[in-house]
C-alpha cells in the first residue's frame, strides 16, 4: 500500500513519446504528457484499450522505445531514486535494467530466445549485473525455476523454451526478471496471452514474489478485473494521456472520468441480468490526429461545447486524497445528472 | 598404383562409410539432425566430402607418385588410364591421380579457408549493418552495393598485379575479402528482423549491451542462413580458385591444384581428355556435394520444421 509522505521510487513527469510515421503522414503522438508516481512496495496499475500508449509509456521509462522511428521528447522526466533515466548514460543505464528495474512482456512465446536453455537465459541477468560464474548462475537459475513454481527445476533449467507451456514461459519469464531482485517490476500485460486459470495462477505468483521480495510492480493491462484485484492504485490512460488517477477502490466505487465509467460498465458481471454488453461507441482516434479539447469528446455521452473548446487539466475529484481525474465534469457535476 | 596405395585407398573408404554411419546413427537421437539425413543426396555429399577430406590428408599414402615429378616425359607423356596410372599421365607425364590427390589438399585448403574468411567479415559487417542501422547501414550498404558491382575477377587481377606473384594466405585472404558482399546482405536482411523480435527487446530489457546481444540473442538465431552461405561460399572459392590458376595468376605450377591441373591440360583437352576430366570432375563433386550438405543444414536448422 501507498505510504502518505514516502519518497517516491519512480517518478514520471511530462513524459512524450512521439513516432515519425513514414510517408509524412505526421507524428503520431503515442504517449502524450504523462505524469505519475510509484512508491516503493505497492503496485500501480496502468489501463486503458489498445493503442492508448499504456506499452509505449513502459517501454519509455527503460528506454526501449525502438529509435527510430520513435524518440522520448526533451522536457521528459523518468526520475529514479534520484536519476534522471532518459539523461543517464548507456552503461549506466544498463546497470539499471535488469538490476533495479526489470520487465516482463506480453508474449511469453516470443519473449524468450529459442536457441538458448531457460536456464542459460535466466542465468544471463546474473552473469551481466553481479558477475557470477556460470556454474554459481546456473545454481541461481535453479533457484529462481523453484522460487517461481516450477516443478523439477533442476531438470527444467536445461530445457528449451519450444520444450515448455505459456504458462512455464511466463514464470521463466518472471524469473529471468526477478534474478537481480529489482526495486520496481513493470509488468506489460503479463497474463493476456494465457487462459484465464494461468492467468490467476501468474497474478497470484506475482503478489507473493511482490512481498516476498518487496518491490514495486508497474502492472499494465486492459483487464479491469486484474487492476481490482491486484493494484493499489490505478492510472487510466487515453489517447495518450492520463484521463484519471485514483486508489483502486475509489475508482471502482466512484469513477469519474467518462472514458472510466464506460470501461467500468464494459466489464461483463456475473450478478447483473443478462443484458447486451455496454460498448462505448466508436474507436480510439489515430494517434497522428488527437481530437481537440478533451480527447475523449468525441465517444462522450455527456460532451458540450467546453469539451470541444479547451481540453481540461488533471481535476482533485476531492473526494479522496490522489483521486484525480481530466475532465471539465469535475466543476460541473450538475451537467451529468441532467444527461441521466 | 601399388597395393599400398590401393589399400590406403581402402581403407579410406571404409573409414569414410563409418563416420559417416556413426554420425547418422547419432543424428537419429536428435530430432533435427534427423532432417538432415532425410535426403539420400544429402548423406551422399556428407560422404563424398568426407571422402575427400580423408584422402588430401593422407595424400602421401595415397598418392602413389610424386606430383610434381615428371616420369617420363617421352615415353609416358598423356598416358591413358591404366593400372599402373589409374587416372592417365598428364603433357608432362604427372601422374594425374597423384596431383588430383595433391591438389585436394590445396584447392579444398583455400575453398574452406577462403570461404571461413568471407563468412566471418560477411557476418560481422552485416551484423553491425543490420542492427545499428541509420548511416552505420547507409555507409556499410553501399560500400557492399560497390562491392558487388565491380567484376570480382578483375579486383583479383589488380591484386595479383600488385603483389606479383600471390603466396598462399595472401591469395586466401584476397579471395576472401572479394567473397563476403552477398552473405553481408544476407546476413544484415536476417538481422533486421530479428532485432524486431521479443527477446531481443527482453534481453536488452535485462541490461545487456549491444554486443551481446548481437552475439548471443541475434546471430545464433541467423545460423541458418549463415551455415548454408558458408558451404555453399566453399564451392563458390574453389571454383574462382580454379578460374583464377586456369588463368595461370592462382598457386604456382607446378603446386597441384585441380584449377591449373585444368589449364597445364587444356591444350592437349582432345588428344588425352583425362588430364582435365578428373580434376573438373573433382571440383564439379565437391561443388555439388556441398550443395546437397547446405541444403541438408538448412532443413535441420529451419525453426519452422521445428514445430512440426
């Protein structure tokens, strides 16, 4: 949980992420102005649909946003126990990934290197970041295979990655991230490519590595039902920009953005009668042509003129401490109720 | 031909048949290994380079004559085939199996070599080329796009015309620093999308640096293509070797090679064709051989077949 007045781990300002797209159709603006906080031990969640920059945003803040066509803006800050990320120079970087801060991604299937062994691979962050020998990392691979559950370590770590499950991929996954014990772990939708019992199985392994080994975890998804049940507090992102930030449970309580709300009443619930599934209408707008204003005005039910006309800054909803959200119905609250 | 050298011959077979069964009877435990004995061509060229192999290394013992000594340059000059000269004699009364056998060990010398040279620059450049890109690509391509546009013969022969008269590693190295545009190519299209890939993002999420992830994430993943340029670079070597003495600016004569076998013979090609057939029938086998093992290689290390 969120310690009120704990120094921040890391600290994400104005963070803008574009991408020269080719053929001159402009620059698409994938992350757009970003802030937020991560204190240590507690996860913040990051959703949002496709193409809302929530990947983008990760990829930034280790600096692996493909260059080019992609660049992080000057005027960015990715502050890390005091260090400016995106001014440190490449060795130190280096030293930071994989050692302080470490990612899983997505694909389990594709993330892992099919002509070397999990356990080579799991060694690697060993061998870079703390110089062990090779047999002293390959002891510490074994170990990291049982630490994240998988069974018969000591004959997994010489299997191939074509020779494991998903599920097995992702626990090599984690424990190839986990090897160096990181302060903050970003997990880039960690569960998508898995069925659903996997899913809970991986969620469940990552809260307990979480206080085992008392780290920070950045969990980005579009499954609300993952930010519920494993976030201390949430960011929603939208047409890269932050549209509402809150703890969890005040956002799932009392979402005040739109964009939320229609995310919220998009989640099939297995108590409410079976009704068609609420969809908010239309797409995410093309990241090289944000709409302006409000960015969301477009797909809002309750959009008037001041949301075509002047796009709102991030509003305190006041009704909890760092409940926050981007929208102009935060200081008129009378419009909404008339809509209904 | 003693019975010496009909034994070492021999005994070279036999030796060849049993490495090559040994290795077949391994494969068979690996699943891709397995591919690679799928073809009957392919077991074929593994045993027929093998083969080869054996007899230039043991050249002594299975050469019956001296290479270079004449025997007899008047009664024994262009002496068909027979017994005692199991390939003929050549103009200068060589014995043509001798120098064949001689010259394997040069001409297969400079063909693995050459190509070990080419392959390696060709890999490195093309590494660099493929995962650095912006000017780093722009300028290394170019200089390939060069490379390749200018006649391969005749950068050799203003090399030769400079150094007059190429000793042996000079010739390997010139051979291979003309060789390497097309693998550069090859290898920088096969880098370009594996840097793209998921781990490569993910092991330089784990701090590696841009080396290793070269060396240890990308190019073993680019074996493949690298494998089979390599073994078809050896044919494509031995075969501008043999253009390059039948020229008469490769090894020195009266050094065997079955390229200058070919140009000492070619005057004399109607009256005793065998002085010329053998040693082309030489280097048509090895050619052909190799095609058939890289083609072979490219089945076994192929990840699609993998999930099959």
């Amino acid at each position: 949980m969120t310690i009120p007045g704990a120094p921040v781990l890391l600290r994400v300002r104005n963070l803008k992420t574009y991408f020269v797209t080719e053929h001159g159709k402009g620059t698409a603006q994938a992350v757009d102005d970003v802030s937020f906080d991560l204190y240590p031990g507690e996860t913040l969640g990051i959703v949002g649909e496709s193409g809302c920059g929530k990947t983008v945003t990760s990829l930034s803040i280790l600096r692996l946003v493909p260059e080019p066509p992609g660049h992080v803006l000057p005027g960015s800050l990715i502050e890390f126990e005091g260090r400016n990320l995106l001014a440190l120079p490449a060795p130190e970087l280096r030293a930071v990934r994989g050692n302080q801060i470490a990612m899983i991604f997505q694909e389990p299937m594709t993330s892992l290197n099919p002509v070397f062994t999990v356990g080579d691979q799991i060694a690697e962050a060993a061998i870079i970041h703390q110089h062990l020998s090779r047999s002293a990392a390959r002891a510490r691979a074994i170990e990291m295979l049982r630490l994240v559950g998988i069974p018969d370590p000591d004959e997994r770590v010489d299997h191939y990655p074509h020779q494991l499950s998903g599920g097995m991929r992702q626990r090599v996954m984690i424990a190839m991230a986990l090897v160096c014990h990181p302060k903050v772990l970003i997990a880039d939708e960690p569960t998508t490519a898995l069925d659903v019992t996997i899913q809970a199985q991986i969620l469940e392994l990552l809260d307990r590595l979480q206080h085992e080994l008392g780290m920070s975890v950045l969990l980005i998804t579009h499954d609300l039902g993952v930010v519920a049940g494993h976030a201390d507090r949430v960011v929603v992102m939208y047409a890269g920009r932050v549209v509402e930030t809150a703890p969890t449970d005040a956002l799932f309580e009392r979402p005040t953005h739109p964009y939320t709300e229609g995310l919220l009443a998009a989640v099939p619930r297995i108590d409410a009668p079976r009704t068609r599934l609420h969809a908010i209408p239309g797409q995410v707008p093309a990241a090289t042509a944000w709409p302006p204003g409000c960015r969301f005005h477009p797909r809002c039910p309750y959009a008037w003129d001041k949301c075509v006309a002047q796009e709102p800054p991030l509003l305190e909803v006041g009704d909890e401490a760092g409940h926050t959200a981007r929208c102009w119905l935060v200081t008129e609250p009378e419009r909404k109720v008339s809509k209904r | 031909m003693t019975l010496g050298t009909w034994l070492a011959l021999f005994v070279a077979l036999v030796v060849t048949a049993e490495i090559v069964r040994v290795l077949r009877h391994r494969a068979m435990r690996h699943e891709r290994w397995r591919r690679f004995f799928r073809h009957r061509t392919t077991t074929w060229g593994l045993g027929i380079l093998t083969f080869l192999v054996i007899v230039a290394l043991a050249a002594p013992l299975v050469a019956p004559y001296d290479p270079d000594k004449q025997l007899d340059i008047v009664h024994l000059k262009n002496h068909p085939p027979s017994w005692t000269f199991l390939l003929g004699t050549d103009v200068l009364s060589r014995d043509v199996w001798s120098r064949t056998v001689y010259g394997a060990r040069v001409s297969l010398g400079i063909g693995a070599l050459g190509a070990l040279v080419a392959v390696a620059l060709g890999t490195l450049v093309g590494a660099v080329a493929g995962y650095y890109q912006r000017w780093i690509d722009a300028v290394l391509m170019r200089g390939v796009d060069v490379g390749l546009a200018l006649p391969r013969i005749f950068i050799l022969l203003m090399a030769v015309a400079l150094w007059d008269g190429l000793p042996f590693a000079a010739l390997i190295i010139v051979i291979g620093l003309t060789s390497w545009f097309g693998t550069s190519r090859l290898v920088r299209a096969e880098v370009l999308s594996l840097r793209q890939r998921d781990f490569v993002v993910a092991a330089r999420a784990l701090g590696a640096g841009s080396g290793r992830v070269i060396f240890r994430h990308v190019l073993p993943n680019a074996a493949a293509p690298i494998i089979v340029s390599a073994a078809l670079g050896v044919g494509n070597v031995l075969l501008l070797e043999a253009s390059l003495s039948f020229l008469g600016i490769g090894v020195k004569p009266p050094e065997p090679t079955w390229g200058n076998m070919i140009a000492d013979n070619a005057p004399s090609i109607y009256t005793a064709p065998w002085s010329t057939l053998f040693p082309g029938l030489a280097i048509s086998l090895v050619v052909l051989s190799l095609n058939a093992v890289a083609d072979g290689v490219r089945d076994a290390l192929d990840p699609r077949a993998e999930a099959a």
